[in-house]
C-alpha cells in the first residue's frame, strides 16, 4: 500500500482520488481549500482522508507531504513550483499536469540530483498525446513531419464559441496567449498561439486546429534534430479561433487576462456531455518509402466505477494514474527527471487506468 497525496479536489483531482482509493494499493491524502470539495471527493473515495489547505501555504503544504510516497499536483500551474521543491526536500515523488512550459523547466531543475522521481505534464496534452506520438514514429528512419492534436469539447455545442468549460480557466487562457514550442527545419523554436489554423476530419466530424502552447512538453527538444517539422495544435469546432482572436487582440483581453475568465466562467457554462479528440500523425521514411502512420481516437464521458466521469476527466486523471501506477511497477525511471517519452505506449494502454484510452 502507497500513500499518495493528491493536491487538489476539483474536477481532475476527484477522480484521481477516486480511482487511486478504489484499487486497493493506494491510501490517499486529497489536501484543498474547499471543505465541500473535500468532502465531495471523499464521498467518491471511500477510506481516503481530507485535509484542508491552501497550496501557496508551505507549511500545509509540507505537512500535507509527511509520510507520503508520492503527490500528485492537480492544483493550477503556478502552484507547482513550490510544491515540487518541498516533495524534492520531504523525499516524495513528483506528478503533475501542467501546460505551462516555464514551469515545467523550473521543475526539471529541481529534478537534477533528486533521489525521487520527477513526472511533470504527465495528463492528456502534454501527456497521453506524447505517448502516442512516441509510438507513432517508432521505427521511422528520416522523420519529415509529426503532428500532435487533441481537443476536449462539449458533445453538443450550442454556443458561438461552440464551447464549454470542461477543465481550468487558467489553464485554457494560458495556452492561447503564451509562445508555443515547435520544431521547424529542424530546429526547436517559437510559434505565436492561434496561428496555423487547419481543418480536418475525426469520426466525420469537423474541426479546426491552432497553435497552442504546452502541448508539447519535452518532445520538441527530444526530436530536434531528428525531425524536420513537429507541431502541436488544440483541435476545436469551426469558427473559435477566429472569436478568440477578437477577444484576445482586437477587444485587449489578451491584457486583461483576469477579466477574461470572469466573463468565461460568467457566460460559459459547464457540461458533463463532452468528448476529447486525438490525432497524431507522422510522415517519414519505412524501408525506403516515404510513409505516413496515423492514430485517431474520440474518448467519450462515460461510467466508470459506479460514477458518470466526463472524458477530459477520464482523460486526464487516467493520464496521470496510470503513469503513476507504472512507477510504482518499476516500469519508469525511479528518480531524476522522467519524461512521457519514457512511458512505453503498450504497458501504458494495458495499465488498469489506460485502458480507459484503448
């Protein structure tokens, strides 16, 4: 039995607690500032314990951390930071779900000597779509192309932004303002957010795609050199980009990023009926013809344990769990930092929570 703290009891981090306490190897801690979070997710975790805190207060924090053997951080990104250097000093491995690539290398920092493991991004984008991007181009020689996309929607949108918040507002405003990592010529370099829009087909529905940041995690730094063009893109209905455009830049929310997720969480309302896409794609060289290797997918909100989850929940928390699960195997690096390019696409899927992808 592993002890496993779980900062955070929104959305993501309920079912994270949920599906650990119920495997029966994991005793959970779920620490939050929200009683009725708590309470809410210890209702679907039965025999896990609560702890109220904030996250920005270390020493909660720090006694939140006290006799367990890993966290899992699924509170917003910019809590992180702090919250992985006390894990690195209490001796407790690391996960976490951030986009934000700063973040993400300030944590890489604090990995270099740790005797624990330190597994940031590791959700559904950055992530899963990591994952199976890795699996896509194995046994590739010269790689021309490789895109990642994944979208998490409503199922019936009803709105002009054809959108519902399914996840953090933060996060979502985050990834349309700030530079987006990309490899082009060969060479890691910047990209502007809401760029490169392109349309396709999933399933015979229709979308449209466009630079956003994060996505990426490691993997441009891991292919540079060795691809000549990667890109990771949010997939949404046709139409958004062009509204996010006229809030962003021609109404100035772009510096008024506070505003702006007022009026989403004012206007935009929730929806447990959603859908994530997924789209890798790869073009390269296989026995000396040039080929392309494709995976598609649709997740879809479903029952999962007696409990309706929606699929970016399921997503998601199977994203983090199962790499989780994995460590706990001896199947992943047990310290240092690990990337999801060392996650194995087939023990992922045949883990108890990535199935829920297959």
């Amino acid at each position: 039995m592993k002890n496993v703290l779980v900062l955070g009891a929104g959305k993501i981090g309920r079912m994270v607690a949920s599906l650990l306490q119920c495997s029966g190897d994991y005793q959970v801690r779920v620490m939050d500032s929200h009683e009725k979070s708590i309470a809410e997710t210890l209702a679907l975790a039965p025999g896990a314990q609560g702890m109220h805190g904030r996250f920005d207060d270390t020493a909660a924090v720090d006694k939140a951390l006290a006799g367990q053997w890993a966290v899992v951080s699924c509170a917003p990104f910019f809590c992180n930071p702090m919250i992985a250097e006390h894990a690195k000093a209490a001796g407790v491995h690391y996960l976490d779900l951030t986009e934000d690539v700063a973040v993400t290398k300030k944590v890489m920092e604090l990995a270099k000597g740790a005797k624990t493991a330190f597994v940031p991004q590791c959700g559904l984008a950055p992530g899963f779509i990591t994952i199976a991007a890795n699996h896509v181009i194995q046994g590739m020689g010269a790689m021309h192309e490789v895109k990642m996309r994944v979208g998490a929607l409503p199922e019936f949108p009803s709105n002009a932004l054809k959108y519902n918040l399914t996840w953090s507002t933060d996060g979502l405003i985050n990834e349309y303002i700030q530079p987006c990592e990309a490899v082009v010529d060969g060479q890691v370099t910047v990209v502007p957010a809401l760029e490169g829009l392109e349309h396709m087909m999933i399933d015979g529905i229709e979308f449209e795609a466009f630079n956003t940041s994060g996505g990426l995690g490691t993997f441009a730094s891991t292919l540079e050199g060795k691809v000549k063009h990667l890109s990771y893109k949010t997939m949404r209905y046709p139409g958004h980009n062009a509204i996010l455009k006229l809030l962003l830049w021609d109404l100035g929310f772009r510096e008024h990023r506070e505003e702006l997720k007022a009026a989403f969480e004012r206007a935009l309302p929730t929806t447990a009926q959603d859908i994530v896409a997924i789209f890798v794609s790869a073009t390269g060289d296989i026995g000396g013809r040039h080929t392309e290797r494709t995976y598609a997918k649709i997740v879809r909100h479903k029952e999962i344990g007696g409990h309706h989850w929606t699929a970016i929940q399921i997503t998601t928390a199977c994203g983090i769990t199962a790499v989780l699960d994995l460590l706990r195997e001896g199947k992943l690096p047990s310290h240092g930092f690990v990337r999801n390019e060392d996650v194995a696409f087939s023990d992922f899927i045949a883990n108890r929570f990535g199935k829920h992808y297959a």
